[in-house]
C-alpha cells in the first residue's frame, strides 16, 4: 500500500452517477482535499487497496444502491476497521444503513457538502471544536 506522499488530507470517491462525481471532485479538490475517484465499486476497491486513504466517500443513489455501497463498506471495514468510511446519500437511505462511520445528505450545496467532509477529516493543523 503507498503512503501518500502529498500532505493533502486523501479522500477516495466512489459515485456510479457520471454528471455528480466529477462536480463533488472539484468541490472536494478546491476545498483543499487529494482526490481520487472512480464510477465503479470494483474499481474503488482496487483503489482503496493501493494506498492510505483518509475518507473512503461512497454515493449511494437511492435505496437501491445500498446493497452494493454496504458490501463496499463491509470490505473495507472487514479489512481496516480503523478506516473512515461515509456515504453520502438522501435522508432516507440514511435511516435504511448503519455500516458507515459517518453520513453526508446530498441536499446539493457545495459548501455545506465541503464543510461536511471536513468535519469527518479535519484538517490535521485544527483544532476540535
């Protein structure tokens, strides 16, 4: 596994919506985050297993992505329960899963969606609130 080498805070993004991921990757990238992202869980897998991330952020698009973004957080937590795994998703998939640590509501707003993974991964100069 690499360790990242960039004092930036990694963040690997799994989101199978095409139009969302490369916005919420920008967003994630000018608020200060490295960025990795893929369309597939698979393939986020395969990332996850090639170096250290801070925040593994899974999308899940409605109820009937959570089978497969539990199973994604499953394996991740299976192998490294100390990794920080969110999904970001609507309210009512929230209350459906308890498999990750934390949960991001996708109520688009760019700023808030920022401010949410930050207070998951603080900046490691900060101090707790």
């Amino acid at each position: 596994m690499e360790l990242p080498t960039n004092p930036k805070r990694a963040i690997l993004h799994i989101c199978t919506r095409e139009t969302i991921r490369p916005l919420r990757d920008r967003v994630l990238a000018l608020s200060g985050f490295h960025v990795d992202s893929t369309l597939s869980h698979s393939e986020g897998l395969s990332m996850f297993w090639e170096r250290q991330y801070d925040l593994v952020l899974i999308d899940v698009e409605g109820e009937t992505g959570i089978p497969a973004a539990e199973h994604m957080c499953s394996e991740i937590k299976t192998a490294q329960p100390e990794q920080i795994v969110a999904f970001v998703c609507n309210w009512r998939v929230a209350i459906m899963t308890d498999c990750p640590d934390e949960i991001l509501r996708t109520e688009f707003d760019p700023a808030a969606f920022a401010q949410g993974v930050r207070d998951i991964v603080p900046d490691p100069g900060s101090t707790p609130n």
